[in-house]
C-alpha cells in the first residue's frame, strides 16, 4: 500500500484515479509520494518514505530540487497539461491590451448618468489597433509558446520566434511559416508584441531588462505569461514612462504593478481552468503512479526519462546514483556476486545524476539488496518491486 499525501487540492479527476494500492494520508512524513500543486516546500524536511513529488503544473520553483535529487526523490512535473488554458489567456491579453479594453471598461464602470450618450461622446480615448498584420515576437517556444504562435498566425499576424532550446518535438508542430530567429536580439527590434513563454532558471533570471527593452520597438505591447523573475520590475516600468513600452500584461501582480499606469495586471490565472487543473491532475497522478509500481520515470525535472513498460519480471530494481564512471560497473558486478541474473536493464543519466532500472528474473530481497550497495560511493537509492 503507497500512502500520497496532497499539500493542495488537487482536481479529483486525478485523486479518481489512484487505485486500491493507494491511500491518501494527512502526514506528510508517511506519504511516499506528495502531489502539489503551489505550496512553497523549500522550507520542508523529506523523511526517508518519500519517493516521488508530482507537481501539477510546469513550473517546479516551488520545490527544492536539488535536496530531492540528493535524497533521490524523484521530481516530475506536467508539461503541457495546462498549456491550451494558459494560451487562451495570452490570446486575451493580446487582444486586451490592443483594444484597450481595460481602462475601456474600467472607465465605463464610473459612469452613472446619461450612460448611452457620454459613452458615444468619450469612446474615441479609447481607440485601439487591430493585431491582424501586426508582428508577434514569441519567446520560448515549448508547449505554450508552440500553441501561441500558431494560434496568433491564424489571427492574421506575423510571428517570429527564438527559442536556444527548442526540441524536435516542438519544431515539428510549429507552422512551417513561422519565422525562427537564432538570437533574441535579432527578433526584439521587430516585433510590435513580445509574448515570454520561457522557463525560470538562471538563464533566464532578468531576462527582460533595460538592455532588452532598449532593443525593442518604440511602443511596444509586452506580455509576460511565464514567470514574474524572467522580467525586472523597475527595468520595465522605466521603459513605460519612457514611451518604449506601451502596454505591459502580466499574469504575476506585485506591488508595484497593480495600479500602475499601463499595466494590465491579471492574478496569475494562467492555468485556472477545470480543464486545466484537471488534465494537470491526471498527469501528474499516472506519472506517480507509474514510477511507485513500475519504476518507470517520464517528465521528471531531476532525473532522467527511463521507462520499461509494465513490470512484469519477478523483480524489477530501480537505482538511483550520481553520474560517476564506472558505476554501471558497479551496478552489474554486485548483481553478479550475489548470484542475481539480469533479464533486462537501461541506464540513463541527466546532468550529475543518473538511474538504472533492472528487470531480475527471480525475487529479490530489497533489504540484502540494500545492504549490498550499502556505503558504495555514488549510490542514492536502491527499490525492489516485487511481481511473485
């Protein structure tokens, strides 16, 4: 019986799904998985029955990664589970800030008499653009990004993209008529709309400042969808008072933000759909599933892809370790002195960490096991799932 503890709720459309080898626990320090969706977990000590976190989302800055790598906690989060929501919301941004429909209906709110007519007297202040032909700037182009160009393409608008990192999968589902630029630099001056669909990693800390916007279009419509960190604060509301950034749309209000003068502040409703928080849920439950009953790992943030199909051998063995040479060596040759025959296995590894799973064609003792990689350098965890 695995016990899963949720630190949010979490839509039962995944809760649903877990089967009579699961039972939801309010501790923490039993669960052998957690599923969470915002909760801050830096803060948090892991006992040693935790396996798995499930993030239902994309972003995984709320959980201290390289804490669980080091206890060979296994991270996975739901890349493109929300990714229709959040780019339905980009769409209205867009179409919010070209329109002016904020202050449009903000100002109508105040209105108290003589409605009809004071509107078709004062409407003119609130002209806008159309997007068709207009050119979109899309930066970043995984899950969200892929599914905003494409969707801004069929809106009538050019769209050019850059992204250092774009994956096969991705550029194959791209519109072969969107234009992809190999530096950010090189987009930014033609772009009448920039939309940020990057991740938040180092790289991309500040991404957005006064250089960036220095290189942009004079009234310019900037929108940030991603993560607040990616754009500086200040940097972006200097470039406002500048007359660089026309509009700024954000779904990340702080402080600053929330009544400034041209900025279109959302709060942070991206993902906040039923549909979204339900297909989140569903990933993110499968992906533990999987892992806790079968070993197998997808989408995870920390360790790499390594997946096996059903577990059907007597035994299969799943090991987590550093990437150090020789460790396979290693691996292999304590099966070997323990007289354990290996039917099936696959290694492989991700930055300084690295996973084996081994299909064994007898019951294995996890315990022996255990003992055996016990003080063996580089080794973090070793699980037996047992099919006899």
């Amino acid at each position: 019986m695995y016990k899963i503890a949720a630190l949010n709720k979490i839509s039962s459309a995944g809760i649903e799904r877990l089967t009579d080898k699961y039972q939801i626990t309010n501790d923490v320090n039993s669960a052998n998985g957690i599923l969470v969706r915002s909760q801050d977990m830096h803060d948090m000590q892991f006992s040693n029955n935790l396996m798995a976190i499930a993030r239902a989302g994309a972003g995984v800055n709320n959980i201290p990664l390289e804490q669980c790598s080091e206890q060979g906690i296994v991270v996975f989060n739901t890349p493109g589970a929300n990714a229709n929501a959040v780019k339905e919301l980009v769409l209205t941004g867009l179409l919010m800030s070209a329109r002016n429909l904020s202050s449009a209906i903000a100002w109508t709110k105040t209105l108290t008499e003589d409605v009809s007519k004071t509107v078709e007297k004062n409407k003119s202040q609130f002209a806008g653009e159309e997007i068709n032909g207009k050119t979109l700037g899309v930066i970043g182009l995984g899950f969200i990004g892929v599914l905003v160009a494409n969707a801004a393409e069929r809106l009538g608008m050019k769209v050019l993209g850059y992204d250092p990192y774009i994956s096969i999968k991705s550029a194959h589902e791209l519109s072969r008529t969107i234009n992809i630029y190999d530096s950010l630099d090189a987009v930014l001056p033609l772009c009448d709309y920039i939309t940020i669909h990057v991740p938040f990693m180092e790289d991309t800390l500040g991404l957005f400042n006064e250089k960036s916007f220095a290189a942009m279009k004079n009234d310019v419509v900037l929108l940030n969808f991603s993560r607040d960190k990616i754009v500086k604060d200040t940097d972006v509301l200097r470039a406002i008072s500048q007359g660089k950034i026309r509009k700024y749309v954000t779904d990340f209000p702080t402080d600053q933000f929330v009544n400034a003068d041209k900025v279109i502040c959302i709060p942070h409703l991206g993902a906040s759909t039923k549909e979204s928080e339900e297909n989140c849920a569903i990933m993110a439950v499968d992906e533990m599933m999987d892992y806790l009953e079968n070993g197998n790992i997808s989408h995870s943030v920390n360790y790499p892809k390594c997946t096996m199909g059903l577990s059907t051998a007597p035994a299969r063995v799943s090991i987590l370790n550093r990437n150090v040479p020789s460790m396979l060596q290693m691996i292999t040759g304590t099966f070997a002195g323990m007289g354990i025959n290996i039917n099936d296995m696959l290694n492989r590894s991700k930055d300084g960490y690295a996973y084996t799973l081994l299909d064994i064609d007898s019951k294995v003792d996890e315990n022996e096991l255990k003992r055996a990689f016990a003080n063996k350098d580089g080794i973090i965890s070793v699980r037996v799932i047992n099919n006899l």
